[in-house]
C-alpha cells in the first residue's frame, strides 16, 4: 500500500458539504483576502522583526506566520470545508480528502522581504480536482494584484494581461535559476536573462504579464510556488508545464515538483525541445560563463 506522502494523486474519499464556490466568487475573495494579508506583511517590516530558520535551511519571520493565520481565518470563514495547504501551517492528509484546497503562500520570496528588497509576493489558489480554478498574487512592494478565475483570463490591477507573443526562442527574454540557464545556452540559443526574481510566484506570473517570455522553475518547488502563477499564466494564454509537457497536479499525497517551464504558448514548444536537448547533453558539464546570453 502507498504511504501518503507518494508521488501518486490525491483521491478524494469524501464530497465537501457546502455548494462549490464559484470560481469568480472565489477569485473575488482572494483578491480581498491577499490584499489585507499584504497590508499586514508591510506593518511587520521593521527593523528588530524576528527571524529563524526552518528545518530546511529556509528563512521566516513573525510576518509569514502572521499573514499565515490572517488567511486561514479569512478563507476557512469564507469555506469552512475546503482543504488547507500552506506552507507555514503543519501538512496533514486531512486535505486529501477534499476536491477542494485552499493552497496558500504567505510569503514566496522571504529572504527578498527580510532585506527590503521588491521582489516578494503573497500567493493563494483554490485548487480543485487537482487543479487551480482561483488564484490570487500580490506583490505588495509594486503594487501590483495579480487575479484569474478558470475561463475567465487573467488580470493585474484590473486590467487584462495576456502572454508573450513571441515566436522564437532565440532572443527570448528568460528568467530562472543559473544552472538551468546555463544548460540551456549550451543549444547555441541567443538569450535575454532578465534580473533575478526570487519569488517564484511572481517569476512566473511575469510570462502571464508579458514581461518576461520564459521562466524556469528548478526541481523541488512546491505547491504553494506554483499553483496561483499556474492558473495566471494558462489564463494569460500561456503554458507552465513539466519538461515532457505535462501540466503540474497539486494537492498530491507529496506537494514536490520537478522541473518546469512557463511560456508564451507560441514558443512553449520550442522550450520544451530545447530544455530536452541541453538535458541530454551529459557529456558537457555546464560552463564558468554563460555562453550566448546577454544579461539585461
């Protein structure tokens, strides 16, 4: 018998009790609920904000707890039987047995959040079925609300955004982790690498914007990295998937991913070729230098 914390996805043994949200009802909320929580992350820092570190080696502060328990409370009033999956709140298999989950990031991007730096975002999604239906992400430091509801596009600010329209790789404007882009450069390709963002949410939320043209996501990310950005960009007209293609299914026994790429749907194909031809080039380690990139 598999343990809980397999690989395979989750199936719900029991229907929630309460008539199903629906998704722009949900949207609404998160929008609500993320933009308080952002208000109440900004309150929190100052100098002399307690600090610690987390089994993994990963910051976290008063605030990614507090924000943690403000959104509880505000979603589980809101649909007392939905799941709960957040990364600052104890996992529990609990959630495995509900179709719907709220799947919440405090704070994607702590470490940018301790040092004043922009580039940290609040993320929540209403995943269902094993797939975002809502999806709400603020970054707080720029202002910007980011919101999508399933078949309803994507928005930020109120405003609707849509994905790069690129058609070729070549040039393209990326964002991700080194070891991955220098791998990727190997092909030969001519690309653009764009300024660090540490808040994997808000990475990929800037394909959704148009801002960005690819975003890679390193093996190990989590359900709460991902799901909000996930619905955004396949909203914006987009695709966040595995490297073989497949979209990510979250509320799983075991809320890890691998590796991902999210792209403007006209070049999404190009990507997943080239990403499967650095990585099968295993007689090349990856270089010092990162060959036919222009850092902008």
């Amino acid at each position: 018998m598999s343990g809980w914390n397999d690989l395979s996805p989750a199936i719900p043994t029991g229907e929630n009790t309460s008539p199903p949200l629906p998704p722009q009802a949900a949207a609404r909320a998160l929008v609500q609920a993320v933009a308080e929580a952002g208000e109440l992350a900004r309150s929190m820092l100052r100098p002399g904000m307690r600090t610690w570190t987390k089994g993994n080696a990963s910051p976290v502060t008063e605030a990614d707890i507090a924000v943690d328990a403000l959104l509880r409370e505000r979603l589980q009033a809101l649909a007392p039987d939905h799941g709960w999956l957040s990364e600052e709140t104890a996992d529990t298999p609990e959630r495995l047995a509900r179709r719907r989950v709220w799947v919440v990031d405090p704070i994607d991007g702590t470490r940018s959040f301790i040092r004043g730096l922009p580039d940290w975002a609040i993320a929540v999604a209403l995943v269902e079925d094993g797939r975002p239906v809502a999806a709400a992400l603020y970054a707080p430091a720029s202002e910007e609300m980011f919101s999508a509801s399933a078949g309803r596009g994507a928005t930020r600010n109120g405003v609707l955004i849509c994905a790069s329209a690129a058609g070729s790789l070549s040039g393209a404007r990326i964002a991700g982790p080194r070891s991955s882009l220098e791998r990727l450069s190997q092909t030969g390709l001519a690309l653009r690498v764009q300024p660090r963002i540490h808040s994997l949410a808000l990475r990929i939320a800037r394909v959704a914007s148009g801002e960005v043209d690819v975003s890679l996501a390193a093996a190990h990310s989590h359900d709460w990295d991902l799901a909000a950005a996930d619905l955004l960009v396949h909203e914006a007209g987009g695709r966040l998937t595995t490297y073989d293609g497949a979209k990510p299914v979250y509320n799983r026994p075991r809320h890890v991913h691998g590796a991902l790429a999210a792209a403007g749907i006209a070049i999404h194909p190009e990507l997943l070729a080239a990403l499967g031809a650095a990585t099968s080039e295993t007689g090349n380690s990856p270089r010092s230098g990162v060959m036919g990139i222009a850092e902008t």
